[in-house]
C-alpha cells in the first residue's frame, strides 16, 4: 500500500468511518489484465482496416466503450491509420458502426475473461461482516455487467448494487454512477465511501464524486498482463511494470494505490484513522 495523495474528500469530519466501498470491474475484481475490452478492440479495428497497438487500446480504459471508441479514433495516430485506409478522417458514424460490431464480440469473449481475482471474494466477505456495503461500476454496457454479476454471483461475490453508464445517463469520468449507489446504499457523506479500481478513469470517477479513490496495479489495466504471463515476469521485470503503472495512477490523483483488492484491507483502517482523527478535531 502507498499513499500518493495529500488531498482528502470534503466532509470527512461527519464520515465517521468507511461505509461503503464501490468496486470496478475488468482488471479489479475479474478478469486480471482487463485483456477482454483490449482483445475485442483490437479485433474490430483489425476488422475495419486500422489496427491498433495494445497500448493504444488500453489508453481511455475505463471509459464507456462508445466514448473509448471515439477516444481511440481521436488518437492522431490512428486517425491516420484510418484515413490511409478508408480515405478520409474517422467521423461519429464510424464511431457508431464500430461500437455496434464491438459489443457481439465482446459478449462473445466475456466468458473467457471472466474469472474472478485471487482475493476478491475474501475481502468482499470480510466487509459484509464488518457491514460495509458494496456496490459497482463499470464501462460495460448494462447487458454486460449482468452477465459478469451473474457469474460472480456463482463464485462468491455479488456486490449489493451494479450500474453501468446507460443506468445513469453517463459514465466515467462523471461521477453519476456513484452518486446513484451511494442513494441506493443509503450511504453519506461521500467520504464514507471508497471507490477502487484499475485505471486513470476510475480515479476520476471518485474524485469527482467526492469519495476516496484506491488504484489498483498489479492486477489491472494499467500493467496488463494475465496472471499467468504476470508471474512469469522476473522479479525485477514485474516490480518495473507495477512502479509504471502505480505512477500513473498516482498522476490520476488516487489517494492510495494498491497491487491488488486483496491489499484493501489496510487501506480501509488508514481512512478510517484519518476520519477519526477529523472527527476528532472537528469536536475540539
């Protein structure tokens, strides 16, 4: 666990404690290396002609899939590609069609990367018993995120309430989808709630919303290899793709930064030490 961020969220005096802890998807609870959104984006821009590197894929994710789409096509690089390819600049209706065959083939792949992560279902037991609730969000589509809520739910974690971008009229960077769990959950003030996840975007989700943003490396997006392909990594290999991408989720403004949700637990006192001592100083 590292600290990487002076900034606290407003209303810490009234939190008293963490009450809720709001989770992503790919790459924080299933899926390890989020690969499932990379491979199927790659696919379909192989598909349309422009081929992407899997670093460029990976550089909006987070976001909901159409907006990634519409980031990718932005990128001038591949907005070059493209227009090499199909003689002019991408517009949105190539952003639309581009989205419609991407979400068949990510159902399709959905399955395959769907396995839960070494920790997820310890930690999310151990918060049920201290009665903390937990909740989710994602760039997934409503359909999607149901059918990994469905498989999770087999194996052992099955947050208390799901949104996607769609249940809310936007997502990621917008808060909104945390705003709508946090009135599901009954939760306030929005320090009392922790939003963890594996990207740039999922820690401006949680600033925006007033909530303490945990980034998660090891496991997610922003070192992007399976676990198999991860632990193969020599240790002076592994420990450089974890500082890179604990640096830029440090950049992005988490307040701590974690290797997996397995770590959360420390994480969690150390928050509830800084609301108690508000808590403290604020009764002074």
């Amino acid at each position: 666990m590292s600290a990487v961020s002076l900034s606290v969220p407003a209303g810490i005096a009234r939190a008293g404690q963490v009450k809720a802890v709001i989770f992503d998807w790919a790459g924080t609870t299933v899926d390890f290396g989020s690969l499932a959104p990379v491979r199927t984006l790659q696919t379909v821009f192989e598909q349309a002609q422009c081929p992407v590197t899997e670093s460029e894929a990976r550089a909006s994710m987070g976001l909901p899939k159409l907006d990634h789409i519409r980031s990718l096509l932005a990128e001038p690089q591949v907005a070059a590609r493209w227009a090499m390819a199909h003689g002019s600049r991408p517009q949105e209706e190539d952003a639309g069609r581009l989205y419609q065959q991407f979400v068949p083939l990510q159902f399709s792949c959905l399955a395959e990367y769907s396995t839960l992560i070494p920790g997820v279902a310890d930690v999310a037991e151990k918060l049920r018993q201290r009665g903390i609730r937990i909740g989710s969000t994602t760039g997934y589509t409503r359909a999607m995120l149901d059918l990994l809520v469905e498989k999770s739910r087999r194996v052992g974690y099955e947050p208390d309430v799901n949104f996607s971008p769609e249940d809310v009229g936007g997502g990621r960077p917008h808060p909104y989808m945390i705003f709508e769990a946090a009135v599901q959950l009954k939760v306030y003030p929005l320090a009392a709630i922790v939003k963890v996840g594996d990207t740039p975007a999922d820690i401006e989700e949680g600033l925006n919303a007033g909530t303490w943003s945990v980034g998660v490396a090891a496991t997610g997006n922003m070192v992007g290899l399976s676990q198999s392909d991860f632990e193969t990594l020599s240790p002076t290999g592994r420990q450089e793709r974890i500082a890179e991408a604990r640096a830029a989720l440090s950049t992005a403004g988490a307040h701590y930064v974690i290797d997996s949700v397995a770590e959360l637990e420390p994480v969690l006192a150390a928050i509830n030490q800084l609301l108690a001592a508000a808590a403290g100083k604020a009764a002074q």
